[in-house]
C-alpha cells in the first residue's frame, strides 16, 4: 500500500490541518494534498507556504479526494459531513481528528456506508512527536486502519485502540501534554524558588524530563525500578520524593484524569 497512490483531502487549515499537510509533505516525496479552509488568508497561506493544491471549497475537495481528513473545530464536523455527505461513497475514507467527536456523529449524515475513522492525536505532532490514537468506525476495516497509520505516522507514534477506549485516551495522551507542562512550570518555579537562575532551571528541568522519559522507553524498564536506582538510603532523592507524595502528587493526578475521562464523556454526548 502506498500512500502516494491516494489523493488526500483536508478540510481545516488551521493548527493540526497544517501540521499534517508538513509531516505529509516532509515524509513523501510527492503526496498530492488538497486542502480547504472556511478563510481566504489560511488558503492563500496553504498554497503559497505548503504548496498545497485548493480546491473550489468543501464539495470539491470531497469529490476529488479518496481519503477526506476532517481538521475543524469539533462543532463544526456535523454541518461539514453534511455539506458533502452525497459525495462520500464506500471506496473513500473519511477520517476525523475532532476531539470528543465519536465515528457515529460522522455516520449519520452520510447516505452510504463510508468507512469512518476517528483520531485523538496531541499537541507534539505539531514538531512530529505527536501519539494519535485510531479508532475504527462500523465499516473501516484492517485496510482503512492501515492506511490510516501510515498517514498519521508522519505526525509520531500511532496506536490503535477500540472506540470504547477514546475517553480514557482523551484524558491520558489528549490532556497529557498540559499536564506535562504544568509539571515542568512548578519544577521551573521551585529551582528558581531554591535560588537559581531561571535559564540554567529551564535547561536542567527540560534535559532532565527529555532523558528520563527516553530513559523508560529505552530500557522498557519499570518507572519504580528507575527510581529505586537514584534513590539511596537517607539521600536527598528520597527527602524529595517524601514530600511530594505527602503533598499528593499520586491522588492529584488519579483525580486529574478521572475528572478528564468524565468530561470526555460528556461532551461526547
Ligand atoms: N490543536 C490540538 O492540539 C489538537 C489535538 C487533538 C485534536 N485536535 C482537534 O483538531 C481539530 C482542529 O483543531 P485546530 O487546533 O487545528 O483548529 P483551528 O486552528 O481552529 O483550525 C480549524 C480551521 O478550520 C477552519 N474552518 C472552519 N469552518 C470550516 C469549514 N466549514 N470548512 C473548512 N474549514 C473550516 C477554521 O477557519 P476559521 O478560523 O475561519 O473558523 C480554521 O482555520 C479540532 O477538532 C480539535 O479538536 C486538536
């Protein structure tokens, strides 16, 4: 399966549309890419800065295009599917990567049976070290999922999960990067409180999350084990961890995603 074979369409210019269109553009060699967006200045931006092809507005791109990539805000996907839903037949792919969106909101405008697929990707796909989670929708199959992948692959990592699974997924990989960076700000703001300089903080605190990060990944090794490792008897590791777990660090974040799961849910509604 080659990707250079599909026409791809995306509708939303915006943050993630453009983020996509530069993986897609940095990862192949020639992708033909058609793009839409509500705003004359993001489509003069998209021909001129990516390059892209834009077509006369949503219904042509959806004509045109095998796999129509949904990049709008999620309140805009019901009147988009339905502004071309005559046009999407069984052999295109369509695929939405609206936050809270489930793949049956997307089904029921449409008059055929199009394969669906829904996507949670994150804040670092904008420098490609994003994680987007892919659901399947009632009539995608392995195929779809596939192709899916490979395009996505150029924003980072993909996994594939189970619809059922997108809430969780939302609070833990979707939230997960703000998260991250409030636990950099508080490290930030407490070595400057100790009396150092605000540069130095912010080198050693990113270097320092960056190689621990790529520290559990590389030796698959459990996060407690690594920790064992820097924490010796009486030393100042262990006087540190003490009070964070006595501040609870552990139940703040329990309570952080299962506040975010909920909300989820509820907005899928
Ligand atoms: N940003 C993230 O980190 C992130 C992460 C996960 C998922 N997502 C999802 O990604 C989607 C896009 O987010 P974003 O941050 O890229 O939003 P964004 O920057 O606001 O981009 C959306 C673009 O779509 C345009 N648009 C509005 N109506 C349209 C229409 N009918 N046809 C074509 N284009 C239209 C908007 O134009 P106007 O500005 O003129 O309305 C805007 O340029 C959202 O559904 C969000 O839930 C985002």
């Amino acid at each position: 399966m080659d990707i250079a074979n599909y026409k791809i369409g995306i509708i939303g210019g915006g943050n993630m549309g453009r983020a996509i269109i530069k993986g897609l553009t940095g990862s192949l060699s020639s992708p033909k890419i058609t793009a839409w967006d509500a705003d004359s200045n993001c489509r003069e931006s998209l021909e001129n800065d990516l390059q892209v092809t834009i077509a006369r507005d949503n219904r042509e791109l959806a004509t045109d295009c095998d796999i129509i990539i949904l990049a709008v805000k999620p309140q805009i996907i019901t009147p988009v599917v339905t502004e071309i839903a005559d046009l999407l037949t069984d052999n295109k792919l369509l695929i939405s990567i609206a936050a809270g969106v489930p793949c049956e909101r997307l089904e029921k405008p449409l008059s055929n049976r199009v394969p669906t697929i829904r996507i949670m990707p994150n804040t670092p796909a904008l420098i490609n070290r994003g994680i987007s989670a892919i659901a399947a929708g009632r009539d995608a199959g392995e195929e779809h999922l596939a192709i899916t992948q490979k395009i996505f692959s150029c924003l980072g990592e993909t996994v594939i999960v189970p619809e059922s699974s997108m809430d969780m997924v939302t609070a833990v990989s979707g939230s997960g990067p703000a998260y991250v960076f409030l636990v950099i700000e508080a490290l930030l703001d407490a070595a400057v409180g100790i009396g150092m300089n605000r540069e130095l903080a912010r080198t050693l605190v990113i270097e320092t999350i960056l190689g621990s990060t790529e520290l559990v990944k590389k030796t698959g090794k459990q996060p407690m084990e690594l920790k064992d490792m820097v924490t010796s008897p009486g030393g100042t590791t262990i006087a540190g961890l003490a009070e964070l777990e006595k501040n609870g660090l552990r139940q703040a974040f329990n309570a952080a995603l299962t506040s975010a799961c909920q909300r989820s849910q509820e907005l899928g509604k």
